[in-house]
C-alpha cells in the first residue's frame, strides 16, 4: 500500500483487529480479530489500517473468510507476499458508527476486554484479558498480573457489566 493517503486517524474509532502474518503468495493477511465474529469483515467494508509506525490509511476488504482461530483478509492494494508482509504489527480500525446496533445486555467484546473485573463482594479479580468462545457460552479470561481464572460468560454468574464505569461484578461459583 502506498504511503501518500497518510491521515489522521478519526476520534471515534474502534480497534477490530491486527495483522499477525500472511498466508500465501496473493497477499492475504492473517488477523487477530477482535471483534466476535468474523463476519463483521465484510466484503467492501471500509477500514483504517494503521502501521508501527503510525501511518494510517483507508483500506477496502475485498473478502474475509474465518481461519484457525483468527481471519483471513484480503484487502485493496495488497496482491503479494511482500506487500503483506510489509503490513504485520499493523493494526485495523474502524468508525464505531459503522458498528451495528446491539440488543439491550449485550456487548461488543472489545467494550468487554479489559474491563476490571470484582466479586459482589467487592475483592477485585483482575481485568478481562481475552474473550474464549465455547460453543455453550464464553469464557472471559480474567487475569490479575500471574493469576488467572476463567469466568463463564453466564447469567447466573455475571450480575453486572457496566461499561460506563468501567466495572463487571461476577458471582463465582463454588470451586472458582
């Protein structure tokens, strides 16, 4: 990708994902996503792409398709391994106006990730680090520096998420 379209990247962008590697020889990029499903990179979705260095530019999915864990993304102006490889450590932003509305109780993981996490008790556990998806629900990974604990993303477990404040209050059950 060219650097002449460098800009400033817009206040109210979200973070939702990062160039890991590339896969192939047409310039695919492999994606941490932070976003929970991959289908939020839609074809002709538009994105800020912002480099190591800090240079952004406005880059176009061409298509996204899910990959081990992460995403595979194809994006404008990308059509070989090394223009690709001149991308890792890059990260992918986008206009949080773009984002679809959720339902009432739900989140957005990235609204969730690094969120301080306390008992009802009010003893502080640690911020959420990752997000795991299981099938039956999530598992927040909640870590507090070398401790560690999952958290199951239920009901019945977290009682309060306030992204305001900045707070979830869970209530373990027996054996966490």
């Amino acid at each position: 990708m060219k650097s002449s379209n460098d800009r400033p990247l817009p206040d109210d962008t979200q973070l939702m994902g990062e160039i890991v590697g590339v896969h192939g020889l047409s310039g695919a990029l492999k994606i941490r996503s932070y976003a929970e499903s991959p289908k939020l990179f839609e074809a002709d979705l538009k994105l800020y792409l912002e480099t190591p260095e800090g240079h952004v530019q406005v880059c176009c999915v061409e298509w996204a398709q899910p990959h081990g864990k992460g995403v595979l993304l194809a994006i404008t102006g990308v059509a070989d391994r090394e223009s690709a490889e001149g991308l890792v450590g890059s990260r992918l932003l986008m206009d949080r106006a773009m984002l679809p509305d959720l339902e009432e109780g739900t989140y957005y993981w990235f609204e969730l990730i690094g969120l301080p996490v306390y008992t009802t008790q009010g003893q502080y556990l640690g911020d959420i680090k990752t997000i795991l998806p299981t099938g039956s629900n999530d598992v927040y990974v909640v870590r507090d520096g070398d401790a560690e604990i999952l958290i199951p993303a239920l009901t019945s477990v977290v009682e309060v998420i306030d992204t305001d404040q900045r707070r979830m209050e869970v209530n373990l059950p027996e054996g966490l």
